[in-house]
C-alpha cells in the first residue's frame, strides 16, 4: 500500500530496474532512527515499508553487487534499528553501477527550489551527451527528489584499481561540469555507497512552497541496458592530470601563470570557478575550430594541477600537454620534447622531405672514412644510445585488434583480402569512422564506388539504426533520409576525411600515388586507405603481378617516410578453398612485404566445410564455431602481425543489415562524435526532464 511517504508502483519500478531477480540489497532508513533491512525482492521491502513511521526520514538502498553471506544478518527481510553490521565496502563483490549525482548547490538540510532543480536537469542533460558520445551506454536516468541521477550499468570487481579508476571518473565529470551553481558529486566512489530509493519522498529540511519535499523517482529506463566497457570509463579517468606538468626549463612551477598564457596565445575564454579550481572555457576548442558552444576548456585545480579537455570524442585524446606544446613547442625538458617528436613520427622533421630523399639502404657512404656518428656496423652501445620509439596507433574499433595489436601502427601497411561480399568495405567504412572519432585524418582511394555512393554508405555506419530508414524493402537498402542528421555527420566529417577523384582523374596508379604523396607531404595525414588494389590501372610493369608487387613496395616506403598508415584491399588469386595469405593477388611478395595482413571471412557452411578441409584436426579450438541462438555472420582472421606476433587468430563479428555495421557482439552499440552536439541525447518519454 502506498501513502504519503513513498509510492509502492514507483518503488516495484525501481528495484527492478536496479536490481536482478533474487538479487541482494540493503535498505536504510535515515531519519530520528537509522534502520537497515537486507531483502532479495520489492514485495518483501514493500511490505516492511508500511510498517515503518518514514516521517521526517529519508530512505536509501546500495548499488552494488553483495556478498550473499549478509542475507544471513539479523536484519534479514525485516528492518532493524541500529544493526550490529550494515554495508560496508569489504560486503560488496564488484561494481554493476556507476552512479552519477548531480546536485544545485545549496543551503545545508534544504531541499531544492524549482528553479535550482531545473539547473541540476540541464547539467544533467550535457553530462549525460556529453558520456554518449565518449561511448557510455544509455543510463538510467532518475530524479532524487533535489537533483538528478544517472546510472550507468557496468561490470567491475571491487578491487583498489577500479574503486580508484571510478574516483578519476567522477573527479573528472566535476572538473568539466561542476560549477557555483551545481556540482557533480565526487564521493560516490566507494562500492558501499548508499542511493536514494526511488519512489520514496526526499525530505530535506521543512517541506515548504519554496523549498518543497519532492517523491523521487525513476524517468527513463532503455530498453536494453548495456554494460559500458572498462576502457571507456579510463577515457573519462583521463581527463584527469596525472601531475603537474612540468614548465620551460627556466620556469618554476610556481611562477607559471595559466591565465596569462591563454591570454599570451591568443585564446578567448569566459572564466568560472567552483570549489575545486579555475575553469577556462573557450569559444571555440584550440585543436579544432570547428568544436563551439564552450565544449573546451582549460582548468587549474586547487592542487595546482594544469589540464584540458574537449568535449568532443575526437578530442579525447587531447590534453593540457598537448595543448601547451601547440602553442609552446619547447616549453618541456628535451627528453619529453624528443619523444612527442618521435610520437608524431617524422611529420615535424621529414615533411618537407620526398620519400626517396630520405636515409635507406641506397645512401651514400665513404667505406674509408666512415661518419662515426653513422657506423656501418651498429653495436648494442649504439644501438642504446638511440632515442625509443612510441610508435602511434589508429584504433580499428574490432576489439581484439585493438586490445592485442593496441590498433594499426603508423608507419605500417596493411593488406586486407577476402572472398566477394565477405565485407571488405563494410570493416573499411568502420575503421574509417572509428579514426576519424579518435581525430586522425584519412584519406581514400575507392575505385569501385562513386563518390556519391561512398559517402552514401559512410553516412550510414556513421548514423546508427535511429537515423537510417529503408528504402527498398526488397534489397533492404537503407539510406540517412534525415537532412539534419546528415548535416550534423558532414560536419564532423569536415576536414578529416577526403576520398581522391577518380570520377575525374581516373584510376592512374601514377596519378594516385604522386597525390597521395603530395597530400601526405604537404597536410596532416593519419591513415591512407586503397581500395582496391585490383581496380588501380598499373602500367608501370607489363607483368601485372611484378607491377602490384612494385606498388604495394611504394606504399610501404609512403607509410614509413611521412608516418602514416595504410590499408590496401586485394582480391584472391582464387574463388574456392580455405583463403590463405598465399592466395592473394600479386604473388607471394605482397605477404612477405606487408607488416600486417587480415583476411575477412563470411562465417558459412563453405567456409567452415574449407576450414576443417586445411585443418584437418582441432578445427573447434582453432575457429570459433556460431552460438545457436545468436550465430555470427563474418570472421575476420589476422593472418599476419609483424610487431606483436599474432597469427592464425578468428575474431567473430556481427553483420547489421540496416547500418552496414560488422560489431564486437550482437548488441553492441556504436556511438560517433556527431553526436557530440547532444541535441538529442537519447529518446526519452514526454515526462523525461533532462
């Protein structure tokens, strides 16, 4: 039975989103007597509720996973006063929930006035956009009956690392949000931490007409709730300083002052504060102009620590260090100089440089007079002394391709081969986008699509299944028929990603090449894509095969002479069989030369029927077979891996019809920096506030 102090349909709602059949809680009363009662289900919590006098009491419930041992305490399906043992952090198995409390600053032991409410559901608002587009799952959204909550589901032991990395991730939502008015909660970290129960009224101070007790509870509840990966929360950990940088030689930390060196660099910015430090809002972000409406910021925090942060994904990676060396290029010590110089490869000191100017086994030297700085012979001493290289990488997006080859290496060629309609251009479109998000630059050659029918497919992997509609219901062809959407995407896409003119300069392998090498040499360039390497006119060798082989030779040079990465796609030499490296088109040479090499299978009956034919044997260890009610549709195998060494390794991968997407697993969302504009978030019901 419901009454004044909470609302039992309301209250059903919440621990069922919250919490799965069975699962343990706690519920705490605190009010003139602190209570604490462990139940497995809302019914039993419901009906201990009705016993218990709320007024003037505020009534919480944990988050986390618990030990199942404390079911077993005094306070088992009943509420006890003063329990000899409540929750503590040493009961909680592992995080299922990262929790977000947004709040108006106020008067202590008040509740919120209407208008501090509705700044708490704006913040709330930019919060919640700007997670989506670093690639947070859609959150449970609730009002606490003073601010707004988001919940957002993930999957984590509790152990000191995670309890720190979720320290880091709600420091930095206070850093890039948190302001006099309203705050982001910071101390929500420890896994014991308690949550107002939704459905239940929040009763700060008198309930008055300005300052009146609300019932809290839950707005929006997706229709899948998705667990949101470990490393997308160590992207928002990282907006956080590890320390204070260190300044220019001559520079003592202390003198070092942050807003006279914005001002120094030409920034324009609006200045806020809030308890924690100093924030430096700018009109527009110094690493793309195209990044407006205050989504960048430099910030100084109480301890002195210097950052920066874009809201934008592609901006991700962009932080105080990097924004200092922008303007200040030897404003550190010459070994942190010396490896952002190695860090962005040769772009600062070879660009002027063609790529047959530069040092290779062809250079000049004096076998009687050797330049000692240059040894014919290098020993392990001088092999030492050289400075380490940090080699840069392009994430792809395929999971396992990052975590265990950490993305594409630049400097390195890839070739990728299959079988017609084994999803060449689909994985192609992904690891496109998915550059473009982390902020490179990529440029395309497509010889089999138009440029309209290019852009027409990257519009939609770019936009989702909520922005794409069919049409032709027979083919399944599915078009972004959205002109806001589309214009938001050719915004993103602005200046990252150019595709080379065949319609009007024709498939010339000469002609390509020296615009490539042009381009690369002359505007920042991050990933160079071919393809394919078949629909090329090669008319530099009469034998076709030698001519490929020669090719593939300059593409390499290309990549590693400007720091580049390049994909080339190649046909197989043939149409039946289990597909090995050897049956790509240009002999042999092409795996020889290539660093790495990935094939992309159709996960069929024929491929499975070729793949036991090779194997012969541990045919099920070696490839993962299909689960039977989710089976997979493409496999794409990493045949080569020259610098980490993987080999024979099938990654399976999830076909979606409507967005031309291969996924990590079936339900697996993508999200894009298009959306970085947050004008619309999620959709929510009419009632959704924020």
């Amino acid at each position: 039975m419901s009454n004044q102090y909470y609302n039992e349909d309301e209250v059903k709602k919440a621990i069922q989103t919250l919490c799965a059949p069975g699962e343990l809680f706690e519920a705490r009363v605190l009010g003139q007597r602190t209570l604490s009662g462990y139940f497995t289900d809302a019914d039993t919590l419901v009906q201990n509720l009705n016993k218990v006098d709320l007024r003037n009491a505020n009534v919480y419930i944990t988050l986390q996973v618990l030990n199942k041992a404390c079911y077993a305490r005094s306070q088992h399906d009943k509420f006890v006063q003063k329990p000899k043992a409540s929750t503590s952090d040493v009961d909680v198995q592992g995080y299922k929930w990262f929790f977000v409390d947004i709040d108006p600053e106020r008067t202590s032991e008040t509740s919120s006035t209407d208008d501090q409410l509705k700044m708490a559901f704006a913040k709330a608002k930019a919060v919640a956009g700007y997670l989506d587009a670093l690639g947070f799952s859609r959150p449970v959204k609730a009002m606490s009956g003073n601010g707004a909550h988001l919940l957002y589901r993930i999957s984590m032991k509790n152990t000191d690392e995670n309890r720190q990395l979720v320290e880091k991730c709600l420091q930095a939502l206070s850093i890039l949000f948190s302001d006099t008015a309203v705050k982001v909660d910071k101390v929500n970290a420890n896994p014991s931490r308690i949550c107002k129960l939704y459905g239940t009224l929040a009763q700060k101070g008198s309930d008055t007409k300005e300052h009146p007790h609300r019932m809290s509870r839950v707005f929006y509840v997706p229709e899948e709730i998705n667990v949101t990966p470990k490393e997308v929360l160590q992207k928002l950990a990282d907006v956080v300083p590890k320390e204070q940088p260190r300044p220019a030689y001559n520079n003592p930390a202390e003198a070092f002052d942050l807003e006279s060196k914005l001002r120094d660099w030409g920034l324009h910015f609006k200045k806020s504060t809030w308890k924690d430090g100093v924030r430096y809002v700018f009109d527009k972000c110094p690493f793309n102009s195209e990044h407006t409406g205050s989504c960048a910021a430099a910030f100084k925090l109480s301890d002195g620590s210097l950052g920066f942060t874009c809201q934008h994904n592609s901006c991700a990676d962009k932080h105080w260090k990097d924004l200092r060396m922008l303007f200040e290029p030897e404003a550190y010590n010459r070994v942190d100089q010396m490896d952002n110089e190695i860090k962005v490869g040769w772009e600062r000191h070879n660009r002027h440089k063609k790529a047959e100017e530069l040092p290779g086994p062809q250079e000049d030297f004096n076998l009687d007079n050797p330049d000692p700085s240059k040894p014919l012979w290098a020993d392990v001493d001088y092999v030492m002394s050289l400075p380490e290289i940090n080699n840069e990488y392009i994430l792809t997006g395929i999971t396992y391709i990052d975590d265990h080859m950490q993305g594409l290496a630049k400097g390195a060629v890839t070739v990728l081969s299959g079988l017609r309609g084994a999803g060449k251009s689909t994985i192609i479109g992904q690891i496109i986008l998915n550059a473009v998000n982390k902020g490179h630059i990529v440029s395309v050659f497509s010889g089999e699509l138009s440029l309209r029918n290019f852009f027409d497919w990257i519009f939609v992997q770019a936009a989702g299944p909520e922005d794409v509609q069919c049409i032709n219901k027979y083919s399944q062809n599915y078009k972004v028929t959205d002109p806001a959407t589309k214009e938001k995407i050719r915004k993103w896409l602005h200046g990252k990603l150019s595709v080379f003119n065949h319609e009007r300069y024709s498939n010339d392998f000469n002609r390509l090449y020296a615009a490539l090498e042009q381009k690369i040499s002359t505007e920042k360039t991050d990933l160079v894509i071919i393809d394919n390497l078949m629909s090329l006119n090669l008319t530099i060798r009469s034998d076709k095969n030698d001519a490929q082989t020669e090719f593939v030779w300059k593409l390499k040079r290309l990549a590693r002479a400007y720091n580049v990465h390049v994909i080339f796609v190649a046909h197989p030499r043939k149409a039946s069989g289990f597909l090995r490296l050897d049956d790509i088109s240009g002999t042999g040479n092409i795996g020889n030369i290539v660093d790495t090499a990935m094939i992309l299978h159709r996960a069929n009956v024929d491929f499975y029927n070729a793949a036991a034919a090779y194997y012969k044997k541990d045919l099920y260890k070696i490839i993962p077979q299909p689960a039977p009610t989710s089976p997979y549709s493409n496999i794409v195998e990493i045949c080569k891996d020259r610098e980490f060494g993987n080999q024979d390794k099938f990654i399976p991968l999830w076909f979606e019809q409507k967005t031309k997407r291969l996924k990590n697993s079936e339900k697996e969302r993508m999200v894009f920096g298009w959306r970085g504009d947050f004008d619309d978030v999620s959709a929510v019901d009419d009632e959704n506030p924020y």
